[in-house]
C-alpha cells in the first residue's frame, strides 16, 4: 500500500485516521471463510486483519516499526466501534475482538471521519487577531538592508560565537545612543523569533493552522532557556510545582541501577518492579499530558517530519516546541525522557515486565502521560507511541538549551535598541536556518539504489579483507572462499578469471588440465 504523508495542518490526527481507515479497507484482502458449517464470502478474520494491519503501520512513516500487535489489535477494536469494521452478522459499536479466528467484514457505509469546520465568524475573528500581532507575524519578511544577506545558520557554538562577536564589533563601531527598550519589547522579540524559526524549520507558509500566537508565552521561553543546571535542565524556583522527593528517588534508582546511591534500603525480589509501579501511577495521575493539551495539534503535525530524510528537521522542530512548556513540564518530561532512555540501554536492568521488553514497556507505560487529546482521539495511542519513541532516541539534543535562538534574540535587541528596527516585529535581522529536502523518487529507483549502495558496500567489504595485512594467509583464504559462496556475482566481478584470483596469493592459476587419452593396457594370458 502506497504511504502517503499527510501535509501538516489542523485536525491532522482525523486525516490520519482516514488515510488509515482507507488504506485498510482497500487493501485487506477478502476471501471465502466457512463457520459453523456456513459458508461467507468476501471476509476475513480477526488474525488476518491484524496480520495485514501490522505491516501496514509499521511500514507507514507515520507511525514506524515500535507499533506492537497489542496497538493494532486495540485499534482495529476502535474500528469495530466506529464502524470500519463489523461482524459477520452485521454488529458493531463494541470493542469485542481479539487476536482469532472470528469473522469480520466491511460495511457499506463510509468510514471516513468529516472534518470539523470553523464558524466563518470565529475565522473571521481569529484572522483579525492575527492581523493586530504585526498583522504578518506569520509570513516570513524580507531582510532589511542592515541584515546580513550572506549568512546561512549552522546550528553550531562556532556560529552563536560570530553572532556574538559581530554584535560586540558592531557595540564599538556605533556609538550612537540607545534607545531603551521596555520588558515588553524584550517578550515580544522572544516570541516573534521563535515563531519565525519554527515556520521555517516546519518549512510551511503560515502558522496559522498550527498554533495561535497567544498560546506563545514568552516568560516561559525566557525561563526555560536561562534557569538551567549544567545539563540543561530546568530548575524551578518555586519547589512546590516540581516532582515529589519520592518520586525524584525513585526515578534516580532506576536510572543508575544498580549504582544508585540514593535509595539504601534493602532490596527484594521483584523490588524495581515496585519502584518502577510508583513512578507510572504518578504520570499517569497527571490532570493533562506533559506537552499539553493546547499543544497537541502542534506536536501531530511534527510527528509527519519523523522520517528518515527529515530527522535533523524533526530534531531542531521539537527542540523549539519544547521550550514553549510551562517550566514544570519541561523539567518533568526532561526527567523523564532521561530515565526511560537510560533504563532501555541498560543491560543490568532487570525484566520489568513478563511480555515485553524495557523499550517497549516504557512507550506503552508513558505515551499517554506525554502526548494526548483532550478529547479522546482514536490514534491518540499510536501517535504518542511514535513521538515517545523518537524523544527517547534523540532526548539530549530535542531537550538541550539551542544556543543560536539566545544569540538571535540578543542581535534583534541590538538592532531593536540601536534604533535600526522601530517594532520587535520588524524584519528579520538574524539569519534563517536552511534546509535542504531530498527530491522524492519512484519505488523502482528506491529499489535500485538500495541494491546498488548495498552491493557498493558489500564490495568495499571484500577489498578491507583483501588489504588487511595484519590477517593470516590461511584466515584470509578462508574469508574470501566464504565470502566467494555468499556473494557469487560479486566475488566474479572483482576476480573474472583464475589469473587474477590466482594473483592474490601468488599461486600458480589453477587450470584443469585436458583429459588425456589413456590407451587401455593389454592384459596377457595367465597361460603359456
């Protein structure tokens, strides 16, 4: 089945619902079943549609290969209650299904979800709000004559470091007044830089469909970026928004096991079981999920850049989100992602759960704890999964402070108070990240050059074990003869005859030589 991506945009979970919906009822195969002595045509079982429907997730860039059976089979129960799907007998709006052999079938009305609308009224207000914020805060400006052309942003220390140090030559060249600038200018420069940054990482034209400005509060920008311990965590003032002691213990002992140092108390056969029980009962007792709910749209529609080509883009989009959090979540998801990944590569950890593994345990436990609708969304599960799951791999950079953001804001300030700019919102005065996307190809020339990089690399292979030195003869005669077995076609294409294979070892070519005639001896008489 074709994957298709689905565009960022409002409501981006319902189209993904569709695209899914659609995708299963094209292409599930149907067939003859017999129950109970009774034949049914065009159907399939429970075991088939799970089969079919875990390859199809796990292959879509949507969601990816952490997808277990257990999520496909709870949403194919959301497809029996919504009526994708129903039984052979026609019933359906229950979640009665399991991984067997019970028949199902489809309806023969659309399953497709309608999108919400907006009132024109309410659209019409929320465009005249946006106007008011800078009338186009969304759209990206041209650069003013007195910014830099010739910069493109390298997400490095080495480049906040020549911001800095053009702004510092800049400081000693104009030694005009400056003008001061109000708490306000300063929260208003935040929040239109990082907008500005996060339109042009998402690469899309306007915001507006993504997230409203008044949910960008600056003081939450500026406190997460500067009230940090050295590896970048946030350290709130007031303590009582921050996580209980117990539950701080808690998550240090599964961290550093079994080198924790916090908990001395004796320990017990299935103990950080326990413990790990204390910790997932508390997020999971959260009233709202870490990253919000006035936030999800905008995280669904991160989660279509999580794709192999898009990984640096996907990266830099969710470092820039995170920061809008209000500081107690930012410091509790920071906490958390830091355990969960240092507990799914720690060898030493016990088995936490009988089923499954510390990787999987972890997503499934947290998912919801850390992306959720408010109003309960069907692939609410499978999203949060996919977006756990990439936190988790890429936590340090996503949740680390992005030093080029603080040197853009200090260089607007600069121009802001120098006079060269009037409105915070005025120009661009810092340079823009660029990306670069790679041009889609067919599946025929995927296909193609998978083999050829895969074979590239195969017989890079055979020329390290034909150029190592430091191999014994015997060893390196044994390698190439399997590798020979293994790789046929291009074993011969490095060694086309027996005079270059021969030329190797400095052996003699091994040609058979022709068979020669043999005149059969004459056997005389025993007898005289």
């Amino acid at each position: 089945m074709e994957n298709r991506d689905v565009p960022p945009g409002p409501y981006r979970a319902t189209k993904l619902w569709n695209e899914i919906t659609t995708s299963f009822r094209v292409g599930m195969p149907l067939r003859k079943h017999r129950q109970h002595f009774k034949k049914y045509g065009n159907c399939f079982t429970a075991g088939e549609a799970v089969d079919w429907l875990y390859d199809l997730l796990r292959t879509n860039s949507n969601f990816g290969p952490e997808v277990t059976r257990q999520q496909t089979i709870q949403l194919l129960r959301k497809f029996l209650k919504n009526h994708v799907i129903e039984d052979i007998k026609g019933k359906w709006g229950t979640e009665n299904l399991d991984d067997n052999s019970q028949l199902f079938r489809f309806p023969t009305s659309s399953p497709l979800k309608t999108l919400p609308r907006r009132h024109p009224e309410l659209r019409k207000n929320n465009i005249e709000n946006f106007s008011k914020d800078k009338d186009s805060i969304f759209k990206l400006r041209n650069l003013s004559r007195r910014t830099p052309k010739k910069h493109g942003l390298h997400f490095s220390q080495e480049n906040s470091e020549k911001m800095n140090c053009e702004v510092i030559e800049e400081d000693q060249e104009n030694l005009a007044e400056n003008r001061e600038i109000s708490q306000k200018d300063v929260e208003e420069v935040w929040r239109y830089v990082i907008l500005i940054y996060l339109q042009t990482v998402l690469g899309v034209s306007s915001l507006e469909e993504v997230i409203n400005p008044k949910q960008v509060i600056p003081q939450y920008i500026m406190y997460n970026m500067t009230n940090t311990s050295k590896h970048g965590v946030v350290i709130l003032q007031d303590k009582s928004d921050d996580l209980p002691h117990w539950v701080l213990s808690a998550m240090k002992c599964l961290a550093n096991w079994p080198r924790s140092n916090d908990m001395n108390n004796p320990t017990y056969i299935g103990f950080e079981r326990d413990v790990f029980r204390t910790i997932a009962d508390y997020f999971l007792d959260l009233p709202e999920p870490l990253l919000t709910f006035e936030y999800y749209e905008l995280f669904v529609n991160i989660l279509g850049l999580l794709q192999p080509h898009l990984e640096r883009v996907a990266i830099d989009a969710l470092q820039l989100c995170c920061l809008l959090l209000p500081p107690p979540n930012r410091r509790k998801l920071q906490l958390l992602m830091r355990m969960i990944s240092r507990m799914s590569q720690n060898v030493d950890m016990p088995q936490l759960h009988d089923a499954m593994g510390t990787r999987s345990l972890m997503i499934h436990t947290f998912s919801r704890s850390v992306l959720r609708c408010a109003e309960e969304v069907d692939l609410d599960e499978l999203l949060a999964a996919r977006l756990v799951s990439f936190l988790m791999d890429h936590q340090q950079e996503i949740l680390q402070v992005p030093s080029y953001l603080l040197a853009a804001v200090e260089k607007h300030l600069d121009y802001l108070r120098k006079g060269h700019i009037k409105n915070p919102g005025d120009g661009v005065i810092a340079p823009l990240p660029t990306y670069s996307y790679c041009k889609q190809i067919s599946a025929q020339e995927f296909d193609e050059q998978k083999v050829s990089t895969s074979q590239a690399a195969i017989a890079e292979l055979l020329e390290n074990i034909i150029k190592n030195k430091s191999l014994p003869l015997k060893e390196k005669r044994r390698k190439i003869k399997q590798f020979q077995k293994e790789y046929p076609l291009i074993y011969q294409k490095r060694f086309p005859t027996s005079e270059s294979e021969a030329a190797l070892f400095g052996d003699k070519p091994t040609i058979k030589q022709p068979m020669l005639f043999l005149r059969k001896p004459k056997f005389r008489s025993l007898r005289y």
